[in-house]
C-alpha cells in the first residue's frame, strides 16, 4: 500500500473509531512521541495528550455522542508530514477538518486535529476528495 | 534567526496583511509550487490558488473586513512543515486557527489555513503559546 493510500487508511479508522465509540482504538492512533493538537469543533486548543484523551473519553462515552461519517478526505504527503482535509458528516450538519499525521513506529499517527464548521448541507457532501471536487 | 522564529515572524505577517487588507502581501504569502487549501470559518475548504486568493481579495477590500489580531502563536517544525497554532481576535470572538507552511525559495510560505470559532472571550486570551498555556 502507498504511503497516500496508508495515509487515508488510518484516516479512516479515525472516524471508525469515533463512529463506533472505539476509545482505545482512537487512543492508539495519537503519535506518543511528539507534541499533539486537538481542537473539536467550537473549543479551544488542546495541547496536552492527557486533557486531548479525556476529551476524547468524554465525548466517545456520552450517550450524546454524535453519529459521524468521514467525506471526501484528500491526503498528501507534504514532507515527513501526511495532511488530510476532509468533511465530517454529522446528523444534519458538516464539518470540515485537518488532519496531520507523522510517521511513529512504522504507521501513521495523529499528531492535530482540527474540526469547525462548513456552509455545506449533508446533501451537497460527495466522496469525491476535497480538492479534486473544487479544482 | 532560527527557523523557528522566522514561522512565527512569517505567521505574524500573515495576520498583519490580512490587518492591514494588504491584498498583495496576503498573495505573496502563499506557495505558489504545492497546492494549497484554505478553510474560512464557516466555510468549505478552497483548493486552488485561484479561489483561495479571489476569497482574500473579497474579504480584505470589503468595508466589513473584521479587526484582527494574533495572540498565542505556537510555532513548531515538523518533517520540514512549520505547524502553527494560534488565537485570531476579531473583535468580539476568537477564532482557533492552524496554519502549515513549507519553505519555497528560501521562505516559509503558507501551503494551509483553516479558521473556526471557539469558546474563549477576548479576555480569556494572552500572548503565552497555545501550547505553553494550556499545559
């Protein structure tokens, strides 16, 4: 598998894990060994794994907990650093996201994560990648 | 300088041209040899020089363009792409934002931008790093 299509791979199994409430497994996909960023959508920066996992704690075990789809990722390699933009489908709103990941221990990991909102309704989303379906 | 402060020198330019609705200094900051994507708040992601640089040209010659400021740049370099967090105060709101920047011909030029809101008031933000603060 390319390092591309490894990149959209994990990416993936970033929303599989919120869509499915998996804390361990979104826990694994955070790099350990690097300083980590998460910003959900509406808050501040987190910059701390501990506060950034509880966070995560939080929101996977609330039976609030939103359903999630991933849309229209669009990964590149820019350096040693995967970047994926994408669309998070969620109940009758999206978002749009950054994702960065680095290579740790021969997979990627996230090392930032940033959701806010878009203008777009779930009916305008596609699975066609962001910057094919703008370009 | 360090390359370092140089990413934080650069991002400070990024918010003074985008202050001071400095149309070409705003386009100059931009890669011109990688694709690039930039996420308004509020938004879709924009991948194509042209759009992303129509988007700015419209925000910064309108009578609207809010004030803003940047506090709380946290700068750092990752696989060879400069990783900036930081606060934009816009008047009454704070906005979150990442920037990532790679260097093109001897300069860190922003490759990405992605703004949203958060949930700090102006008073809540200072001038210590994202990270340093919230650690």
């Amino acid at each position: 598998m390319s390092q591309c299509a490894e990149l959209l791979f994990v990416n993936e199994a970033f929303y599989h894990a919120f869509q499915t409430r998996d804390v361990a497994a979104m826990e694994a996909l955070w790099a350990r060994h690097v300083p980590v960023v998460c910003i959900h959508p509406g808050w501040r920066a987190m910059a701390t794994r501990d506060e950034i996992m509880a966070s995560w704690h939080g929101i996977l075990t609330s039976p609030d907990a939103p359903d999630i789809a991933c849309c229209g990722a669009n990964g590149r390699l820019v350096g040693g650093v995967g970047v994926v933009v994408c669309y998070e489908q969620m109940d009758d709103r999206v978002l749009v996201a950054t994702n960065l990941y680095i290579r740790e221990e021969g997979a990627w990991k996230l090392i930032h994560h940033q959701a806010g909102p878009s203008n777009l309704t779930p009916g305008e989303v596609t699975d066609d990648p962001v910057g094919g379906r703008l370009q």
